[in-house]
C-alpha cells in the first residue's frame, strides 16, 4: 500500500515570495493534517481536514498560509507571503479517522528554506 | 503545563544493547492515546507503536515495547536489541479524547539516540 505521498522535498525561497505545497494521502484516508515542524521542536499542527471539510485550524497564521483539500482527497497548503520563520519542514499526515485513536501516518516531508 | 515530556535530549547505547526512553504525559481526559515516532536525518516520522488509556496491557512491536504506566503518568519506549539503523530523532506523542473527539496529537520534544558499532 502506497504511503502519503508529498512535494516538493526541497524548496528554497526568498522572503516575500510564495510557495505551495501538495499532499496526497493513503487511500482511503478520510482525515488529513498539515504540521510545521521548526528544527529541534517536535511538529505542530496547522490545519486537519475530514473529508473535504476543516475541523481544525486554530494554529494556521490565516492571515499568510491557506490550505485546502477540494475533492477530500489531495490537499495543498499555501504560504504567502513568506517570512524567514517559515523556515520549516511541513510535514503532512492522513489516518483513516480522525477521533482520537486514530494512528496518523506521515509523509517524507517538505524542507522549507526562507532567505 | 506540557502535556509531553521527554527528559533526555539524546541517549547513546551500544549495538545490541536495549534501551529505555523517556516519556510522561499530562492529562485530565480519561481517553487518550499515545504514540511512539521515529524520525531519522531524512526527515520522515515512522509510527511505531501506539498504547490506548483503556488498555490492559502494555503494547509490543517487534522489538519496541511500551512500558505503560498509567499511575505515574509514563509511557517509556523500549527498544531490545539495538540496531546501527536504530539512530534517530524518537519523539513520544499524546492525543486525548477531548468534547468533540477530535483534537490535536501533542508531540514532545524528541530524543536522539544513537546506536554506536
């Protein structure tokens, strides 16, 4: 079974400027998550989608970063513009549900740099 | 208050040897789940091992066992019999069951461990 799939690996920016990245999930997945994890922290969670709706975004900046999962499967986040503290891996995760014992999978992540 | 710590920034153990890392948690909701992630250099979190607030026994993987203590609040990793590719970033996590039954998946800061020859 194929696991979350993520692009790009790498991406290197200068401040002001956008960036995008997608997600594809384990099939079958209904809920997905978008973290942002800072070098020598453990992730932080930005946004969880079940389905095509979101249950939480409470720790999105709204005001630079969007997201969002169309057809509840595939999903892109959005940063822009970008300040050098977005420098970041952001890592996306699917689990079958979304309650509370629910394992979440991960994908290879997305290394973001900000000059 | 955090609600996962992890006490030792890095650990060091010889091949083959087992290891115990280090986990207590903080929690008022009677349902709760913890994990266990692996993180090696190439950046990806590897699930290991999941424990339920409910269940009786502690759980085991292969050679990863949760020594699950409930009372004092601890879900230490063990990891038997150490392996070179063993060497990552382990980061101890909690979901709780919280009013609506979604809710955030709370990482600890990590321990690094590294498994010499």
């Amino acid at each position: 079974e194929a696991g979350v799939a993520q692009s790009p690996r790498y991406k290197i920016i200068e401040k002001r400027q956008s960036v995008a990245f997608w997600c594809n999930p384990i099939s079958g997945h209904a809920t997905l998550y978008w973290y942002q994890q800072i070098l020598g922290q453990g992730p932080k969670l930005l946004i969880q989608f079940q389905n095509n709706g979101v249950v939480d975004d409470s720790q999105l900046p709204k005001d630079r970063f969007s997201a969002e999962r169309l057809k509840g499967v595939d999903s892109t986040l959005k940063i822009q513009p970008a300040k050098l503290e977005d420098s970041a891996v952001y890592l996306c995760a699917s689990s079958l549900a979304g309650n509370w014992a629910d394992t979440q999978y991960f994908g290879p992540g997305t290394r973001l740099t900000v000059l | 208050a955090q609600k996962i710590t992890q006490t030792q920034p890095g650990m060091f153990v010889q091949e083959k040897e087992a290891v115990t890392l280090d986990c207590t948690y903080d929690t008022s909701d009677p349902s709760y789940g913890l994990f266990w992630y692996k993180q090696p250099s190439s950046g990806e979190m590897i699930f290991l091992i999941y424990q339920g607030s409910y269940d009786q026994q502690n759980a085991t993987e292969g050679r990863y066992s949760l020594n699950f203590q409930k009372a004092r609040k601890s879900a230490n990793l063990v990891i038997s019999a150490s392996q070179l590719g063993d060497s990552a970033m382990y980061f101890c996590a909690m979901r709780e069951r919280g009013k609506s039954g979604y809710s955030t998946l709370t990482f600890g800061k990590g321990t690094m461990l590294l498994v010499s020859p």
